[in-house]
C-alpha cells in the first residue's frame, strides 16, 4: 500500500456527513490538541508505517501509550489519549471489513486490558457492522469493569438484540459501573429493563444489600 495525506493525524480534515464522520473527526481533532510535538510526530510516523504494512499495527498499536501518553482525553468521558491513538491506527489499517475485522481480533485476544479497551472504543469508528459483536460478548463476560465499561459503548449500543443489551447494562449495575457508561440509554431503555431492575434491587434489599443509586434510571423507565 502507499502512504497518503490521510496516514498523518493532523487536524481532521472529512466533511461532516453522518453523525459517525463528525464523531471521527471530533475524535481526531481532540487527540491531535492532547499531543505534545514528540508525540505527534511518533503517531504521525506509526499511522504512516500501518498505511505501508500491515505488520506495522501490531507493532504500534500496543506501544501507543508510551508513544502519546496514556492520561485521560479532555472531553471523552472514560478514553484515554492512547485509546484514542489505537483508534485512528486502526482507522489506517486496510480499508477492508473482513481485514479489519481479522486485525482487531487477534490485537484484542493478543494484548493486555489496556490493549483491549483500545480494540472496543474504537470498535464504533469501523467500518465492520455487527461483526466484531464476538469481542464485546468476550468483555461482557469478564469481571474486569474496564472492559465491561468499554464494551457497552456505541458499537453495542447500534448492534446488540435487545435482549442481550439488557443484559449489559444489568452487568453495570452487578458490577459497580455507573450507567453513564452505557451509550443510548435514555433511546433503549423500556419497560422490561425497568422490570429486570426492579427485581434486582429487591433481591438485593431482601439480602441487605446497598441498592446501586443508579437503579433508578432503569426502574423510571417510560
């Protein structure tokens, strides 16, 4: 493949079309404004390499915290700088959905949890549909509340049966995590979830246990 101007981060430049090309371009804007020089020069340089080679994402994807940081990304509730690195090296990948696909499965079965929550918060950016579903079951099932966190974003959120989405979101409440983890709450949320949590917090009272305070969001439901 041949590098071109897209391999560099640089300010976005995509017009805005659908709410997913703003998401990206905002995403880009707001990692290329968290970069220090040397650390957009090493990104600029990584994204240039996965545009060349295949290879070079497994080698890049997970030295992105130590190429461009690993603190909090201002205005991305819950990402990091270097999830949002591993996001647009995945974006330089090729631009075929099975490839894709291929590629965020062995980096997300191949990496550690950090590695990981890169593969699921970049998930939604990808041009894959419901394929990558496998990796977000895989997060769900953990106890690991980083990955559970990660795993109930847009991509879930667009593609997960609704059944199984309720599911998820119980799995925030078992697990301590605050619903404002889960993307599209007020849109999916209904009254068999509100049902499904009603349970849960008197099964909880029964056995003296701390009802989570953000039960209330489910058992209001519409």
């Amino acid at each position: 493949m041949t590098a071109t101007a897209t391999a560099t981060l640089g300010p976005a430049t995509e017009p805005a079309g659908s709410a997913d090309a703003l998401t990206e371009r905002t995403l880009r804007d707001s990692l290329h404004a968290a970069l220090d020089a040397d650390a957009r020069a090493w990104l600029d340089r990584a994204l240039g390499e996965v545009a060349d080679s295949a290879t070079a994402l497994h080698r890049h994807f997970p030295a992105a915290g130590r190429g461009c940081g690993r603190g909090p990304l201002p205005g991305w509730a819950g990402w990091s700088i270097a999830d949002a690195a591993r996001t647009v090296l995945l974006l330089a990948a090729s631009p075929d959905a099975r490839t894709l696909v291929s590629e965020a499965v062995s980096l997300y079965h191949r990496g550690d949890a950090y590695e990981r929550i890169g593969v699921l918060r970049a998930l939604p950016f990808l041009p894959i549909g419901p394929a990558a579903l496998p990796l977000v079951d895989d997060a769900l099932r953990t106890n690991d509340t980083r990955l559970i966190g990660a795993a109930v974003g847009p991509y879930a959120c667009r593609h997960l049966d609704q059944d199984h989405w309720r599911q998820a979101v119980l799995k925030c409440l078992f697990t301590g995590i605050r619903l404002s983890a889960v993307a599209g709450l007020d849109a999916r949320r209904d009254a068999e979830l509100a049902a499904m949590a009603e349970r849960f917090a008197q099964e909880r009272r029964a056995a003296g246990r701390p009802v989570p305070d953000d039960t209330w969001l489910l058992t209001h439901a519409r």
